[in-house]
C-alpha cells in the first residue's frame, strides 16, 4: 500500500493550464470512478482516491496498491479525461508518494501552499473534497483518516498560531482597524463620501460586518440615492456634506475631485458636535479627498490608500513569520499520522494481538492454578495445554486471513478493524476524528 | 508561617502568569493565553488562602504593616483583573496589569513578615473599614491607569498607521475609554468612603476628624484629580488621549499617596504601616 499524490498548483502551472481542470462536481464524481476502477490496460487502479480542486489547485490524493505508485499513468488518465494531449497537462504535474503525500495535504490545509498565505477557505475546500469522496464511496480507511487529519492540522494552525491573523486586503484592513477603535460595528454610522464602485464595495463590507445607519453624499443627488437605496441608508446633496460629517463614525471618501473636499475646519466641528467620540477617515481616492492634517487632529484617524497598503504588507510580513511555528505543527501531525499508518501493517497488527491474547491468556492460567490448590505436574499441564490451544485455535483462522488479505493488498483495512475490537493502541477510530 | 509559605508558591504562580501573558502577547502563542488565567487564578485562590489564614492566626485584618499593605494590594489587584478578564479575550490587559502586581509582591517579599500585635491606636473595627475601602479605591484606580495605558499604546498605533501587530492584543479604543471611565469612577466613590470612613475613625479616635496630615492631603489631592477628569469628561467632553492622561496623572497621585508619603515622610499619623 503506498500514497500517491498527482497535482498542480499556482506555483506550478499557469491559469490556462488550471482552468483546463476546472470539473464540476459530477465531473469529479466522474473521475473519482475512473481512478478507482479505470477502463484502460496498463493504468492501476486506486484503492482510495479523492480530489481537491479550487481554482488554485487541481489535485489527486490516492492510494495505490503496490508500493511502486503509478504516477505516469495517472498524469495520462487526467490528460484523457480532460481530451487534452498529454504534453499540454504533464510537464506542469507534480508527483508525490508516501510521507510527502502527508505533508502535502496538511501544508495545503494550514494555509501554507495558499497564493495568500493562511487564507481560511482552502480549509473547507479539503472538507468538500473529502465529503466528495466519501458520498463517491472512493474515501477508505486511509484517505478518511487522512483528510480528517488535515482539516485538524489546518484548524490548529490558525487557532495556535497568527497565521490567518490580520487582514491581508484593503477592505478587510478597513473592518479590522474600525473593529480596532469602536469595537463592533453595530450601530457604527458609515458616511460615504462619493458614489462610485470603490465607495459601494467598501459600504457592502461594512454592513456585512454588522454596520448601522449608511449615509452617501455626492455630487449627483440620484446617484447617491441610488446607492443608498441598496443599503436602506439615506442620500444627501453635496452641500449638506458638513452635517452628515457630524453624524458620521466611520468616513469612507472615494469622489473624484481634483482638490481635498474636507478641511480641518469642517472636522473640527464635526468632532465637537459628536463630543470628541473617534472619526475614523478612510480616504482611497486619488488625489486625496481628505487634507493631511486633518490625521494630526484628536481622536481622529486618517488612513489613506498608501496607509491601507502599508498596514497589508505588515501583515503579510507577520504571517511570514508566524510559517516556521506552521510548518512544527504539520510536522507533528504527520508523525502522528505516520504512526497510525505504520500500525497498520499486518505483521505488527499481528504481534500485537498475539501479545494481548497471550498476556490474558497467562493471567487466567495463573488464577485458575491458584484457585485449584495443589495439583500434580500432569493435571497442571492440562489445564496450561487447554489454555494454550484454545487461544492459539481462536487466533489462527484470523491470523492466516489477515495474511492472506495483506498479499492481496487491503490488509490494513483489516488491520484497522482488528485494531478497534481487541482495543489494540493505534485505532484512529477510537479519538474523535478531530 | 504557612501564610509566608502560602504567599511564596503564589508569587511564583504570579511569576508564571505574568510571562504567560506576556508569552501569549508579545509573542503572539495563544494557546498561553488560557494557562495565564489558570495560573493567575491558582495564585490568587493559594495567595488568599495565606491572607485568610493571617487574619485568622493574628486575629485582626491583615492590612497592619508594609507587608500586609503591599501583598494585600498586589492580591486584590490580581482578582480584580480577573473580574475584569472576565468581559475580553484580549491578553493585552493581562500582560499590562501583572507586572504591577508582580511588583507590589516582590516589594513585600523583602519587607518583614512577622506578625506583631497591634499598636493600640489601630485596635478598632475601623481598620478593615477604612484601610480596606481605600485598598479597593487604589486597586479600581490602577485597573484605570492600566486601561489608560492600553488605550495610548493603541491610539499611538493607529495614529502611525501601523499594522496592528499586538495591538490586536488589546480592547478596542472606545472599549478601553469607556472601561477607564467607569473604573475611575468607581475609585472616585471608594477614595471618597475612604475618606469619610478615615474621618470617622479620626473623630472616635482623636476628637478631631481632620487634622492635615501629609497623607491625607495626598489622598485629598488624589481625589481632586480624578473629580478633574469627572468634571472635563462632562463639562468639556474631553475624550482620548487628554482624558487618558488624566487617568495616567490620577495614578501618579495614587503612588504618592500610598507609597511615597509614608516613605518620604515617615512620623505621620499614618506611619505606623511602616514601622
């Protein structure tokens, strides 16, 4: 039994490769029937087999019967599938067994193949995939204990370390520092300054985070209506831009004007009217709607386009740095997982049963002769024989099975179930499948 | 002596807590976060355990001398933080707030620890009122100046638009404000008990409720200072960074009063902590 891995990822293929890939879901479904049972001569089938596929990636987890794994042919059966020539997918395949296989999956998992380093979906996306398989009835003992691993691993990834921690896009910069000054965003009032795309995607964030009361001021009075119609905020003209400020927590600025539209004068009674409460200004049009020192002012925080940009290569540097406490916890749960695997070999499987048998075995002898008082050498001997043969019968038919199924090549499906009704150590069935 | 040994394993406890929310901060390893707590919560259960068991043995609060002040002030600082912790994940608070204890307990762990029978003038039902009350004022107004503290390191933060980095650590700006507030707030009305209940105290002790010992001009212009911020924070809507400093100053006059008039000036009326 041997885990094999065929893909291709951002770093290895250009778009126009990956979207070739791009299967729907009974397309894999599809695919999953044909790695596992393939109509062609020459391709091994897959025992187990399942596929995560996201726009970044396109990639084959699979378990093969003999240790030397079939990757050639896999790459070929993909190219087939897809009616493409192999040469147009192969070159930008990548290829994995074993211990690498493990690694593979839980690194993607935690976030650390990801084009945005830590970003969280991709943990779901291997939850889909696995969920996939399973519903496919491609996801055995293996791959089951396997991704069920992975989604662990990436879930303790970012509950112990920072590194889907900070905001790595402009807007979610934006909620993250309006969280950081007037904690949540309820009842928050959002002033949009301008009406173009930038001011609606930004209000569109803000309220899904949970902001209160949208208001949109802009030259065209039914532009801004428009857009205040989609968030039930209110419009108002250009000219009533002082009292709105008033009324405003949160500033989003994105008109185009070729000179700054708010003043220091027009903050400066904008704050005493709201009783020094925090203004928090982002400015993303270019050139600035705010001036400058309007940032220099009490309780007000100015952010413009520059400044956003600044705090996301912060936070993509600390993630960076947050990797090597990442890559610990991957290693940790491979070896765990390679323990488990490595436990389900039948040679093992049966000296571990063997010794449990034996060891109870020995314990019973010892109390019976106890309990029997004196006996002569040959009735003790009859009672050690019995004991010895009965558990010695009992244990052979499993044995020679186990044997036999090892050769075929399942025996650690076997193994596993073994494992869980004697309550051998190693059973993954028995946690709780994190 | 089992209140000292009590009041060593908790000290080493506070050590613990104070780097694991310092770890769980700075260093960003949040699963020390929850040990901090544990840890901050075993010190003050062993440590109130040896302060229960000194008022027990001496038969009188333990709030008499240096030791008993400093180790009873560094205790009742860590469970009020608790209470606090109680309303934030934030480790940020923690890691502000420990050290100070720390501080407190390092300075009682070389004072004497003995227990002496009390001068005659301190024999009174008074001494758990008054001596308590202001204890508790003190505490509130440090967890105030701690709040303070974190709300300038935030303000700075975003002011140099800076990546968050610890300060998601911390509380949100108007969270922190509104904290420091109600926390000064509460001090102000303990530090005004204290004063009516030292009063009191006085007028049965001595015949005269007021007498302009150093101290209690200390803990009067305390008072004055944190009225100041009550009174800005209504009348002239001072918010930010100038009510925070008033927080900072408040805390200013909270050391001098506790500490620095009784070492500075020993003789006083109230210099019988260190004797």
């Amino acid at each position: 039994m041997q885990l094999v891995f065929v893909g291709l990822t951002h770093h290895t293929a250009p778009v126009a490769v990956r979207e070739r890939l791009a299967l729907t879901p009974s397309e894999l479904v599809d695919l999953l029937g044909m790695l596992t049972h393939p109509c062609e001569q020459g391709v091994a089938p897959l025992m187990e087999a399942a596929i995560v596929s996201t726009c970044n990636r396109f990639e084959v987890y699979g378990v093969a019967r003999e240790e030397k794994a079939a990757g050639d042919g896999l790459g070929q059966l993909l190219a087939r599938f897809r009616a493409a020539a192999p040469q147009e997918l192969t070159p930008y395949l990548q290829y994995l067994e074993g211990e690498a296989v493990v690694r593979h999956l839980f690194q993607v998992a935690a976030g650390l193949d990801s084009m945005i380093l830590g970003e969280p979906q991709v943990l779901g996306q291997v939850g889909q995939a696995f969920q996939l398989a399973q519903s496919s009835g491609t996801a055995g003992v293996v791959l089951s204990a396997l991704f069920r691993r992975a989604v662990h691993c990436g879930k303790r990834a970012r509950t112990e370390t920072a590194i889907s921690e900070h905001a790595v896009s402009i807007s979610h910069v934006a909620v993250e520092l309006t969280r950081q000054i007037f904690g949540s965003l309820g009842e928050r009032c959002v002033l949009l300054i301008g009406a173009g795309e930038m001011a609606e995607l930004a209000a569109r964030n803000l309220s899904d985070n949970g902001a209160g009361r949208i208001l949109v001021v802009n030259r065209s009075l039914e532009r801004a209506q428009a857009l205040a119609a989609q968030f039930k905020g209110l419009a108002y003209g250009w000219e009533s831009l002082p009292q709105a400020l008033g009324k405003a927590d949160i500033v989003i600025c994105s008109a185009g004007a070729p000179h700054a539209v708010i003043h220091p004068d027009a903050v400066r009674a904008a704050m005493a009217r709201r009783r020094e409460q925090p203004l928090f200004l982002i400015d993303i049009a270019v050139p600035r709607n705010v001036e400058p020192a309007v940032g220099q002012m009490a309780n007000v925080y100015l952010y413009d386009i520059d400044d956003l940009q600044n705090v996301v290569q912060e936070n993509l540097a600390q993630r960076q740095r947050e990797v090597p406490k990442v890559e610990a916890i991957v290693e940790e749960c491979r070896a765990e997982f390679t323990a488990w695997l490595s436990s389900l070999d039948v040679a093992s499987t049966i000296r571990d049963l063997r010794t449990v048998a034996e060891q109870l075995r020995d314990d019973e002898v010892e109390r019976a002769l106890r309990r029997l008082g004196p006996l002569n050498a040959h009735q003790e001997r009859v009672v050690r024989m019995l004991a010895h043969n009965i558990v010695s019968k009992l244990l052979h038919s499993p044995t020679v099975r186990l044997k036999q199924l090892a050769e075929e090549g399942n025996g650690y499906e076997s193994a596993d179930v073994l494992r869980d009704l004697f309550g051998l150590s190693g059973s993954l069935r028995r946690e709780g499948h994190g | 002596m089992a209140d000292v040994a009590a009041f060593s394993v908790a000290g080493a406890l506070y050590l613990g807590a104070t780097f694991s929310y310092h770890i769980a901060w700075i260093g960003r390893a949040r699963r020390f976060r929850p040990l901090a707590t544990r840890l901050l919560v075993a010190a003050v259960l062993v440590h109130g355990l040896g302060v229960g068991v000194r008022w027990f043995e001496s038969g009188y609060p333990p709030l008499s001398n240096a030791f008993e002040s400093f180790s009873f002030y560094g205790w009742a600082l860590m469970v009020g933080y608790l209470l606090l912790e109680r309303q934030t994940r934030h480790p940020g608070l923690g890691a502000l707030v420990t050290p100070i204890a720390l501080i407190a307990i390092a300075v009682a762990s070389v004072l004497p620890k003995g227990i002496q029978p009390l001068v005659p003038v301190l024999r009174s039902h008074w001494l758990g009122i008054h001596v308590g009350i202001s204890f508790l004022a003190y505490v509130t107004f440090t967890l105030a100046f701690v709040s303070a503290v974190a709300f300038l390191r935030q303000d700075a933060t975003l002011k140099r638009h800076r990546s968050l980095g610890w300060g998601s650590g911390l509380p949100s700006l108007v969270a922190l404000e509104t904290q420091g507030f109600r926390l000064a707030m509460a001090g102000l009305f303990l530090l005004t008990g204290s004063l009516i209940s030292g009063s009191i105290w006085a007028q049965h002790a001595w015949g005269v409720p007021w007498v302009w010992q150093p101290q209690q001009i200390a803990a009067l212009a305390t008072w004055g200072v944190y009225a100041l911020y009550f009174a800005t924070w209504h009348g002239l809507g001072w918010r930010g960074r100038r009510a925070a400093w008033l927080l900072v100053a408040g805390f200013v006059a909270v050391l001098i009063t506790f500490v620095g008039v009784d070492l500075v000036l020993p003789g006083g009326l109230h210099a019988f902590i260190f004797r």
